[in-house]
C-alpha cells in the first residue's frame, strides 16, 4: 500500500488519467469532505441512540430484550452489508453504491423517526442499516483510488472523523431526550443526508468508472444473515425467560444457527461469486486479521453501546450527562488517530496496536472499580469528570489502534479495499452485535445492572487481552516498508560519503 510519500508509479498512475476526470481529480478533497459528512452521520446514529435507549424503552413500553434489538438489527443487517457493499461497488460504481447508501440511511432514518411501536422501530432500524452498512467500504474504495500517494495517509484521516459523531451524538442525543422527544434522534440525520445527496448527485450520475460486473451472492448474504439471527433470537429469549434454554424452540434455534453457517461455508465454497471471499477469510494473514477484528468488535463496540445506561443505572446520571460522558473518549480517539495516521509508517502496525488494546483494557478495569470522586494533593475529581477521563483512556487506545488495524487489513492485498473494508466491517460488527446481545442478557439476570455492568467490563477486559496475540501474525508491512527506507537512505549517504572521499 502506499505510504505518505509520492511516489514515480503514483505520479504517472495521476497523470495518465483520461481528460473527463481532469474536473473530478480537481474536487477529490470535496468527495473526500462529503464522505466524511457521510461517515459524521452514520456515527452520529451509532452513538445518539445508546443514550435514548431508557427513554425509549418506556416510551414504548417495552423490554430491555426487545430495545436492545434496535441495537442488534442495526447492527446484523450492516454486517450483511458490508461485504455486498464492497461487491457491488466493484460492479456498479463505487460512487454510485455510495450514493445508494446514503438515499437507504436517510429513508430509513426518516421512518426510524416515525415508528408507531418497536416492532416497525426494528425493521425500520434494518432499512437503515442496509444504507450505513455501504458507507465505509464505498467510501474507502474510492479514497484508496483517488489518493495513491497517499492512501494510508488518507484512510486514516477518513476513520479519524468518526470519533466526532461520537462528540455529537451522546450529546446532542441528551440534549434531544430533555427537551424534545427521542424521535428526534433519528430525524436528526435527515438534513445532513439530503445534503450529501444533492451535492454528489451529479458526481454519481456522470463519474466515469472502470467496473467489473459481478454475481450478487444473495443466498450466501441471507444464509449468514439467518445463521447470526437464529443465534440473536436464542439469545433474546432467553433473556426474556430464564427458563428458556430448557424447552425445545431454544434448542432449535440454537441447531438452526449451526446449521445455517454450515451451508453459508459449504455455499460460499462452490458459487464462483461468493458474497464472502472464503480466501480472505480463512487464510493467513487474513484469517489473523478477522479473528482480530471479530474480538475487538465484541469488546469494544459492546463496551460503548452500554456506558450512557451505566453513568444512569450507578450514579444516577442525567440523559445530558450520560451523553457527555462520552465526549472526552472521541475528542482522545480523534486527536490520537490523526497522529497515529501522520506517523503510521514510523510507528509500525503491531505497536499502536497493542498498546492502544492495553490502554482499552486498563479503562474497562478502572470502569469496574466504579469509584465515586477521587482526590489527590488537594486536587478531587468528582463523579462526572472521573468517569469522563478513565472513558478517555480508551479513546487514546481505540486512536492508536484503529488506523493501523484499518491499513494493516487494507495492505495485504490494497487493489481489492472495498472488499477487504468490507470483509473487516463485517467481522468487527459481527462481533459487536453478539457483543451487544450478549450484555443485555447478562443485565437480564443481573438483578442489580451496575453490579452486572461490572462483571461484564471484567469480561470484555479478558476477551481484550485474549486479542493481542493475534496482532503477532499479522504483517507489519509498514514497519518493513520504513526499515527499506532507512536502509536505501543510509546506503545512499555511505555512496555519497565514499565518492566525496575518494575525490577529496
């Protein structure tokens, strides 16, 4: 992949562009800024609604159970989505995809918002999905191809911005809950959406791309769909009666679960299109990889799905204040990400990696403490500021982390990014819709849930540490890429020294 630095193949590849695309090269860094809009809003809706999901749930007179399936669905059907996403902009266009995208999530934002009851909320939530799922691997497609020079560079950039939809959301999320209705946490998205709409309009109308036309593998996205749905229902049943797990449906659907991933390998095995490329799935590196993302996924997405209902359940915190304890985790991720992404070529892959992991584990066992104030030479923190900064300390971590995991993925085979993103996005999201699930049944046996919500942090800590050996298989190609560097430019300094001293 290519780093910061220009590059002769990146120069002649830009140049030897045709002249209908001289007037899109030009607005690239608009495409790049709308994207970013893009990703802005999808990051506002994974955030905003965690701290409407008390408000909601009365509202609607419903389950923990069943709210958290607005969670869940959401997230099930993006991880459907990403790898197709990925396909179909090989397809179709990458613009046009993303343009798509963007039309499904701000429909489905506009029904989220006008839901009757939880029932329509969930499929709505689904319709949602089907456009936020696209975003990333679209987008990250046509970042990759636009900015050769500078791919790794940019990437981590795009990925830095969504750390600010985590500023926004829980705090416009709170503000929303006391002063108008959690409805508006949904609507929210609709004029950011129809913006980015009307502005990439003609660009996804008359962009000219190369594209390859593919087979969409339908059975194989519904196999697995229905395979992690079978799973989730099981789950959620159980939650709903502790009894469950005696009766038959439960072992039904737990069977059904194992059997429709079965045939979604065995299918994905013989189509000659696969939704799921079983190669950059199964083998080394990228087996490494997925199996990393699958747990970062379950730990960290799980893990601030649930901190807002925790700042409400332990200490009693208003909808305002349980939004803005999250800003301080995105201001660190963002400010850390950019950093981490100007220098990723020094710094390597595997080091951000494992000490942003470290750093994310350490938050979550002084989570699980859930000290009240603490003071120090005069100096005391109280219960709100506290709680702010150890959620910081995992935005440090997920800021040093994410962009190299994201280029690190992307490197091993950088012509096909859309489809790596998606493969990436569809395991970390797998990973944190079981997450998610699996917390909410934890809280349903969970007679206290900040007790419970402290025995999970525990868990998510270990699942954490269990992660970061697997970040030794996986090639630190930008380590490698700098150590050549380093070695070409002694070498050229020994030559310049050695025919300096041979003329002296």
């Amino acid at each position: 992949m290519a780093t910061g630095d220009s590059s002769a193949p990146a120069r002649r590849g830009a140049a030897s562009r045709p002249a209908t695309s001289a007037s899109w090269l030009s607005n690239r860094y608009l495409f790049f800024a709308l994207a970013s809009l893009s990703l802005l809003m999808f990051s506002i809706d994974s955030t905003i609604v965690a701290v409407a999901l008390p408000t909601m749930m009365q509202e609607l007179r419903t389950t923990l159970a069943w709210i958290g399936w607005t969670l869940t669905a959401y997230t099930l059907t993006q991880t459907a989505m990403m790898p197709l996403a990925g396909k179909l902009s090989e397809s179709y266009g990458r613009m046009r995809v993303f343009w798509l995208c963007v039309l499904l999530f701000t429909a489905g934002s506009l029904l989220c918002g006008l839901a009757p009851n939880i029932g329509l909320l969930i499929v709505f939530r689904v319709l949602q999905a089907l456009g936020g799922g696209g975003f990333i691997p679209s987008a990250t497609g046509i970042v990759a191809r636009e900015f050769p020079e500078s791919r790794g560079k940019m990437i981590g950039l795009f990925t830095s911005i969504f750390p600010i939809g985590g500023i926004v959301g829980p705090n416009l999320g709170g503000f929303i809950i006391e002063h108008a209705s959690w409805r508006d946490v949904f609507l929210v998205n609709v004029p950011l959406g129809l913006l980015v709409l009307v502005l990439l309009w003609r660009q996804a109308r008359q962009r000219p791309e190369r594209t390859t036309r593919h087979r969409v593998d339908v059975w194989g996205t519904l196999l697995f769909a229905g395979g992690i749905s079978a799973l989730l229902a099981a789950i959620s049943l159980l939650g709903n009666d502790p009894r469950f797990w005696r009766t038959a449906p439960f072992w039904a659907l737990l069977a059904a679960s194992v059997a429709l991933l079965a045939v979604f390998v065995w299918h994905e095995r013989r189509v000659a299109e696969p939704a799921v490329d079983l190669r950059l799935v199964l083998r080394n590196p990228f087996l490494a990889v997925n199996v990393y993302n699958f747990l970062y996924g379950a730990a960290v997405f799980g893990f601030f799905s649930f901190i807002p209902y925790y700042a409400v359940v332990q200490f009693q915190m208003s909808p305002a204040e349980s939004g803005a304890i999250l800003t301080p985790r995105s201001l660190a991720m963002m400010a850390t990400a950019t950093l981490a992404s100007l220098f990723i070529i020094r710094l390597g892959y595997r080091l951000p990696m494992i000490l942003g992991m470290l750093l994310v584990i350490a938050s979550l066992l002084l989570l699980s403490r859930s000290q009240a104030a603490w003071s120090v030479a005069g100096l005391r923190l109280d219960t709100f500021w506290l709680l702010a900064l150890e959620v910081a300390l995992a935005g440090i971590g997920m800021g040093l982390a994410s962009p190299a995991s994201n280029n690190a993925a992307l490197d091993l085979l950088p012509d096909r990014a859309a489809v790596i993103t998606g493969i990436r996005g569809m395991f970390r999201s797998t990973g944190g819709v079981l997450g998610v699930a699996l917390i909410v049944l934890a809280l349903e046996f969970s007679p206290d849930k900040a007790a419970g919500l402290r025995t999970i942090f525990v868990a998510i800590a270990l699942v954490l540490a269990a992660a970061i050996p697997l970040t030794l298989l996986i090639p630190d190609t930008a380590r490698s890429r700098y150590q050549a560097q380093l070695r070409e430019r002694g070498g050229r300094e020994l030559s310049a020294a050695s025919v300096s001293s041979e003329h002296g």
